[in-house]
C-alpha cells in the first residue's frame, strides 16, 4: 500500500526535477513529472542497489534511455543518496560523484555532475551515457548479455555470484528509432530474462502527440519479437507497478516489456499532456500550479521534506547495503573455494590483464606474398582469446569475412549464456551498442563488420568514446581494394570521420606483424575505445630485419624503410595496405639514388600523442617533399603533407572491378608514387 511517505518522496522527484529546469532555464521537466512514480517503484521496492558501493559487481543496473528526462535520474541519485565512485579510471582521481542538493541547482551548467544528459563516468550511479534516443536500451541488451555471461562463467552451486537484472526506462523516440528495434529483436531471440524495458507509454513526443508519427501496436510488436510484455494503465498506480515488477521478475525465459500509461508534465495545469511539457521549462506560474496540484509549498524550491532521506535509506538503503554484504561474504568464501575463478573476477573488476596475457601472440615471417590483415588479426585474436577468458565479441553476421570468430570458445545463446561468440545478425548498430554494454559491465568486446557499415556503428563508436570505455571495434575490407563489391562497399570518408572522434584510437595495420603490436595496444587500452582497421586482400609481410620493427605501431608512426647516406629528399607517408606501394617506390627510388624515406602511420591518434621531438624526428620539419597514399578521401592529411607535398588518395566513391584493375585505375601503383615523388621533390627545391 502508498503511505504518504511515498507519496511525499514522489513529489520529492517531480519538484527537484520542475525546479532544476526552471533554474537553468533549459531541460526537461515533463518526463520526469510523469514517470516520478516509475522510478520510484523501481529503485525504492526493487532495485538492489548499495548506495554506497556503486561498483558493487552484482548491483541491479537503472537506465534511463530516454537520457533527456536527466533529471529524473539525477533526483533519485541524490535523494538515494549515491556515494563518490572510487573507480579505476587511469587518468581521473574517481570515476563518478555524487550527486549533492547543490548539484542539482547547477543542472546543466559548466563542470557540473548534472549535465544536460546522463554522462557514465562523471556522475556516480549513472550506468551509462544516454541521450541519442535508442542507445540506452541498445546498450543495455548488451549489459544483460553481460549480466549472463558473468553467471554462467562465474556462478558455482551455492554461491549465485551474478544474478543482477538491468531495468531501463525508455520513450517513444527510443522505440522509433532502429536501433531500439535491432536492439529488441536480439534480446528476444537471446531470450534475456534479466532484462526489463519500461516504456513511457505518454502519447507525446518532441514536436507534438505520437499520433501524427506512431501507430503501430508496441505491445503486439514486442510479443512477436518474444518478449514478455505488461501493461500499466496509470503510472501513479504503484501497486499495479510493483505487479508488473514482480512478472518481470518471475519470468525466467525472455525479456519483458511493461508499457506503463502516463502524462507528460503530470499535474500541470495547461502543459500537461502536451509536447510543451517536453523540452522546456514550465515558467513560474506553471510551476507553481503544479505544486499546488501536489499539495506542495508553492514558495519552497529544492525542498526536500523531512523523513524523504531517511525514508529511502530504509528502503533502497536498508536492502541493498545487507544483499551487498551477504554478497561480500559469500565472495569471501568464494576466494577460498575457487581461487582461480577469483583471481579472473578481480582481473574482471579492476580492469586489469591476466598475467602472460600476451603469450601466445604470433609473430609472422616476412613473406612477399603475405597474408590479409584481417586474417593475421583474427589469429592475434584468437591467441589472445586463450589467456583473456572474457574477450568475447562477435560480428554482424560477417565471421567468415571479419576472420573474428573465436575457436573452441562456444556460441553465445539462450541455452548457452557462457559462451564467447556472440552472433549479432545483420544488426550492426544493435551490435555496437551491445558492445558498449558489455564494456560498461568490465569485460572485453569487440565487435566486427565491413568498413563501410561503420558508419552503422558511428553512434556507439561516438558513445563508446564519449564513455571512455574499451570497446574494439574490427572493420575488414578497409579500402577499394575489396574489388569487385564496388562503390557502395568500397569505404572512403569513414577512416576520416573516425578519425574525428575525441579519444578514439583508430588503426590500420600495414601487414601481419603491425596486426600483432595493434592488439597489444588494444588490449592495454583501459579507457578509450579502438578502431582496428584491416585489408580483405593479402599484404606482405615486411622483412623486419631489413626493415624497423613493427613495435614502432605503439607511437603511432614510425620509420619503416630509411633513406641511406643522408637526409631524406622525400617523405613517403601511408597506412594500411598503402604501405607496401610506398616500399616497393622506396626501392625503386634509392635505384635511382634518390633518398626517401617511408613513414608507417597506423594511427594518427597515438602519434599526436608522442612528444615533439619524436613527431619532428619523424616527420622533420625542414623536409617539405612529402607524399601521403591512403586509398581513402584525403580529409585530414594535408596536416603531414604539408602545402608543398601531394596527396594520393580517393576523390570519388570507386568503382566495382577486380583489384588488378582498380589500383591502376585510381593510381595506387608504385610507378605513381615514384611519379609524385619526383614531382614533390622538384617542387619542393
Ligand atoms: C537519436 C535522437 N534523435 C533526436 C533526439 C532529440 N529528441 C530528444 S527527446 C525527443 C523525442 C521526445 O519524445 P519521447 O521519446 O516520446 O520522449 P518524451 O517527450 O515522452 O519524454 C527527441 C526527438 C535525440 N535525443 N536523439
């Protein structure tokens, strides 16, 4: 039965959410006006949460999908009273503050813990960035799977280490966009049943009520995907609330979906129930009326009553602080009986690397013929798979292309949660945001397609960044060498734009052995997000002792065939598949006794970050002959070409043809690069 301390507690919610808004005259009041009741429901009788151990590894995950309701969240992080995060970030003191009274006064300004949006890492007890509608309940597919995953690997009889469940709360816009549905589908066909999606079922969006955009049956639609769908009709009717939390909680076999009725800005007088409620502040007046419909002090801001923090310290509190510590001792007995599997988890928790981690990498002999990197990453992979237990991922339905499939490590599925091939389907968005779960939940994903489709991936790409999480990223058929697919296969501006994004490392390996010092890069990554970049067609594999050795890859760029007897006359610069081209010129020119020099870059990224000295000691300012040769638009490389060198790259979108015929077509042979060498030198005298 609602007390009025619940009662009180709601409202406590709604007013710190109308207030926040009004204050910063900027936000979203309406949502969390509507869906107060929701959240409570969910974290006061349900969640188990410690707010004091907001890392604790078997916490009850909350996302709210539908990020811009950000003060709802924020609310119930403070009035639960979550504690600092004392994380392991590599760079920051702590992984997420708490969220103060004061901090909810400064919603939405600089430096604040209460950003526009939900932000994983800044805020403590925010579980992931959410915002561009879709990504939250995508992501949380992926931190379910986790959830699983953990279970299977880790649960022994008698001690149930990992039984958490994820709830989401979601909106209209994250069923309309795709990526919620890809999402959905998956999770149905996973048959995830420690995953709850609460959908705002208010009839308003954006510019204006779901009628003039959204018809379709949800319910009918989340049934045919094989989810367990409820239904709330009142939002404020928290007993029936608790009964959809409870079937959700029983149900052992797919996910559920509980459509809860509600409205946008509840009890404001002309607001409610309108898009107005949506994305700006109530005004004064509204607000006031508001309160007053809640039996609230009209004059009070910010005001929490007396008994609210006690209230959800006996609740939320009381609970989740004793299941942490029944949880902590069964840990405790759990290290003497499995000390092997313990040792994983706190490798797991602490985001550390198993020792020997790196034991079984390859090396490749130099071999002119060579191999693809897509197929010497995928041996990388799977030696590196043996002695990382929880590097798991999978593609969009491209493992014979990506070369991503782990051997003799099982398929992830409903009937197999332990298992470390996750087989996305062709669902490339849903996958990336699956990835980014799997990352927020410590373990190590990676996911895999062609190139081109990155830019399905581009939104969690972003996020993943934006989180500071290690999700991997495996893109194959990296350039128009992929041949005869042609021009809507054939990748140019992604390199580009991934280069673009903060804190994102994006490389693409020359041959087999810059494939083997790329993922020994990865893999020590602990709070950025990596591109890894591979050819479909084989490359040689340098001879690296006539060569540098391809450890340079970790600075980002280094010198791989040097100029004898004397400075260089020319800089050859490229990636990738490109490399070989500038190698063989590089022969063709010392013949001729012209001095160049060839520069490996396969990360832009790593390379800004090297001091100057070795940047200049690479890249010597006072040598403006330069060539660049990447079979991609040349966006972003005028920045080491400089004004006085060239640029051999892709202008157009390419052309379906077999490679023999494509790489002369569009002058990637070493004859041009010889060509443009020359020319560049002559210029630059
Ligand atoms: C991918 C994406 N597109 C657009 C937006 C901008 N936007 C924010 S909320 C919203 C729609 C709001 O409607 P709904 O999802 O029903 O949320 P409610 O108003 O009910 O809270 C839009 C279009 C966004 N945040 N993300």
């Amino acid at each position: 039965m609602a007390t009025d301390l619940d009662q009180l507690s709601i409202n406590t919610i709604r007013t710190l959410s109308m207030d926040a808004v009004q204050a910063a005259n900027s936000g979203h009041p309406g949502t969390p006006m509507g869906l107060a009741p929701v959240a409570y429901g969910i974290w006061q009788w349900n969640l188990r949460y410690d707010p004091d151990a907001p890392l604790w590894p078997n916490r009850d995950r909350f996302v709210l999908s539908n990020g811009h309701a950000s003060m709802l969240l924020y609310s119930m992080l403070h009035l639960v009273g979550i504690k600092d995060v004392d994380g392991n970030h590599p760079r920051q003191e702590r992984d997420g503050l708490a969220v103060s009274l004061d901090d909810i006064k400064h919603f939405r300004q600089l430096g604040s813990r209460t950003p526009g949006h939900p932000e994983y890492r800044l805020t403590a007890g925010v579980e992931s960035t959410t915002g561009p509608l879709g990504q939250g309940v995508a992501t949380s597919v992926g931190m379910a799977a986790a959830g699983r995953w953990l279970a299977a690997r880790f649960n022994r009889p008698g001690f149930d280490l990992f039984d958490y469940r994820v709830y989401v709360l979601c909106s209209d816009g994250d069923l309309m966009e795709g990526v919620g549905s890809e999402a959905a589908s998956l999770a149905g066909h996973l048959r995830l049943p420690n995953l709850c999606w609460i959908y705002d079922n208010n009839r308003v969006s954006l510019a204006g009520p779901t009628e003039v955009t959204f018809s379709e049956d949800v319910a009918a639609r989340f049934r045919a995907y094989g989810w367990n769908v409820a239904h709330v009709a009142d939002a404020n009717d928290l007993e029936a609330l608790q009964r959809a939390f409870e079937t959700f909680q029983r149900t052992t076999d797919r996910p559920t979906l509980i459509v809860v009725d509600s409205h946008i800005g509840y009890g404001a007088p002309t607001k409610q129930d309108t898009f107005r409620a949506h994305g700006e502040p109530l005004g004064e007046d509204e607000v006031r009326a508001a309160k007053r419909a809640y039996g609230w002090p009209e004059d009070a801001h910010f005001l929490v009553p007396d008994g609210v923090y006690e209230h959800f310290q006996a609740g939320v509190g009381a609970r989740g602080r004793e299941l942490r510590a029944a949880w902590d001792t069964k840990f405790q007995d759990y290290h003497a009986e499995f000390p092997e599997l313990t040792e994983q988890l706190d490798d797991i928790i602490g985001g550390t690397l198993p020792d020997g981690w790196d034991r079984d990498l390859p090396s490749f002999p130099a071999d002119a013929k060579g191999i693809a990197t897509r197929d010497s990453a995928g041996a990388v992979l799977n030696a590196l798979a043996k002695n990382v237990p929880w590097l798991l991922g999978g593609s969009a339905d491209l493992d014979p292309s990506t070369k991503t499939f782990l051997a003799e490590a099982g398929d992830f599925a409903a009937d197999n949660p332990g298992g470390r091939n996750v087989h996305f389907g062709v669902r490339e968005h849903g996958m990336s945001a699956f990835v980014n779960g799997l990352a927020v939940s410590k373990l190590r994903p990676y996911g895999a397609t062609f190139l081109i489709f990155s830019d399905y991936a581009k939104p969690a790409i972003r996020l993943s960044a934006l989180m500071e999480i290690p999700s991997t990223f495996i893109f194959t058929h990296d350039s128009i060498g992929l041949g005869e697919d042609g021009p809507t296969h054939q990748p140019i501006e992604q390199l580009a734009s991934l280069r673009a994004v903060p804190g994102l490392v994006t490389i693409r390996p020359a041959d087999a052995n810059e494939a083997v010092e790329a993922w020994r890069v990865i893999m020590q990554l602990r709070d950025r997000p990596a591109v890894l970049v591979l050819t479909r067609q084989a490359v040689p594999t340098f001879d690296r002792s006539v060569y540098a050795s391809a450890t340079g890859l970790a600075r980002g760029a280094y010198v791989l065939a040097e100029a004898d007897g004397g400075e260089p006359e020319v800089l050859l610069l490229a990636t990738g598949s490109e490399v070989q081209l500038c190698v063989t010129a590089y022969e063709q020119l010392k013949n001729e006794g012209i001095r160049a020099r060839v520069v490996s870059m396969p990360s832009w990224e790593l390379f800004e970050e090297q001091d100057q000295a070795y940047r200049d000691a690479v890249l010597p300012p006072g040598i403006a002959a330069r060539v660049s040769v990447e079979q991609a638009a040349t966006m972003g490389w005028d920045r080491y070409v400089g004004p006085r060198g060239q640029m051999i790259g892709m202008r157009s979108f390419g052309a379906s043809a077999p490679i023999k015929d494509l790489l002369p077509h569009f002058g990637f042979t070493p004859e041009h690069v010889v060509t443009v060498a020359k020319a560049v030198i002559a210029r630059a005298q």
